[in-house]
C-alpha cells in the first residue's frame, strides 16, 4: 500500500514538474533564483578574496576584521531578511542582499586561511628566484591558496542556494523558486512545492558535479595540489 502511495506521488510531481517546464514557468523562476544567486555570490567573492588576501598580508587588517567576522558570521543571513526589506524594500536588492551576507564569509575565512597555509618553502624559493612582491602573489601564493579558495566557493554556493530560497519566501516578489513554495503552501499544492525542491536539489547537483568539479579538476587537481579519490 504505501508503495502504490509513493509512486502515486511520484506520478503526480513528474506530472507537474513536466507541465511547469513545459509552459516555461519553472524555467523563468529558476533563472530568476540564479540571476540572484550569481549577483550575490560575485559580490561575495569578489568581497571575500580582496579582504582575505588583506587579512593574511597585513596584520593590523586581521585584528580588526577577524573579530568582526567571527562576530557576524554566526548570525543566520535570514535574520537580516527583514532588516534589508525594511530598508530596500521587496524585490531583487534585498535578496541578493541575502545572499551576499551568506556567502562572504565562507570566501573570507578560506582565503585567509589558504593565504596563511602557503608552504614557507615556496616563497623562499621564489625570492632566491628574483621573483618580485607581484610575481610572488600570482604564481605562489594564489595558486597555493587555491584549494581553499574553490573550497570557499563551494561552501559559498551551497550557503546562497540555501538562502536565496528562505530570501525569496519573505523579499522576493512574484518570482524565484523560493517564491513558488512559499504561494504553493498558501493554495496548499504539495505537488508544486515538491517540484520545485526537486528543482533546487537538481541544479544544486549540477553547479556542485559539473561547475565546481571541472574547477578542481583544470587546477588544483591537474596541478597536483590535492589528491584524487579513486573508488
């Protein structure tokens, strides 16, 4: 009985899921979900590199941002939903607000840890090199810091996935994934709220195997830098 129950329900979402990609609605909310995604998530890394890459060069930087970022990253990004709301209003400005706040601290914390973590050895080497203060930053310590900078926007995306929906359940206005749930709950459509998450989870896996994994692997994998785990 509850496996005619389960695929009953599977049926009815697949139905679902295939009208709203059919008539393009589900196509037009996710790309409205990923233009706020992307905006947010550039500004985010944007943000985390340039400060991370201060913090681990200058020391007086580190004291005074380090504190503040252990400070705010603890608070939930959604917590400042209606802080953003009440001040840009709904829309796209107050979501990708969101995400921004999500994302950044995943970026700074890598970057700085990954520009800390640069193996002395290799600086020394390049020095007796002859290799400037410009040199040094691009061909060691970025390529050396690399893996927690590609870890950092792994966790960065995955922080703004999860926020953009919450975003777009309370700012968001007639558009975006999240926006969808959250109007499906109110007519009580199980069946489109599920199609939705299986949307999310179905992009979510792409941008993790496909974007971020062909990262890895034209860098820091080709590079030797990190080990391939091989079943």
């Amino acid at each position: 009985m509850k496996s005619v129950l389960s695929v009953g329900i599977f049926l009815v979402v697949g139905k679902t899921l295939w009208a709203m990609l059919g008539d393009g609605t589900m196509g037009r909310h996710a790309l409205n979900t990923l233009f706020r995604v992307f905006c947010g998530l550039a500004l985010a890394a944007a943000t985390g590199l340039v400060l991370g890459f201060l913090m681990a060069r200058f020391r007086p930087v580190e004291r005074f941002f380090l504190p503040l970022v252990s400070a705010l990253m603890p608070i939930p990004s959604l917590a400042w939903a209606p802080v953003f709301i009440l001040w840009f209003g709904l829309g796209n400005t107050a979501t990708i607000l969101v995400v921004f706040y999500a994302a950044t601290f995943p970026m700074v914390i890598n970057t700085w840890t990954g520009a800390r973590a640069v193996n002395p050895l290799w600086l020394r080497a390049a020095g007796a090199m002859g290799a400037n203060g410009g040199a040094m930053f691009w061909k060691v310590v970025v390529p050396g810091a690399s893996p927690f900078i590609i870890t950092g926007l792994r966790l960065a995306f995955q922080r703004a996935w999860i926020a953009v929906v919450g975003a777009e359940m309370l700012a968001a206005s007639a558009f975006g994934l999240g926006w969808v749930i959250f109007d499906a709950k109110e007519f009580l459509n199980a069946d489109i709220m599920l199609a939705s998450l299986a949307v999310i989870g179905a992009i979510g896996f792409v941008f993790e195997r496909l974007v971020f994994g062909s990262l890895e692997r034209s860098t820091v994998l080709r590079w030797g830098m990190v080990r391939n785990v091989k079943a």
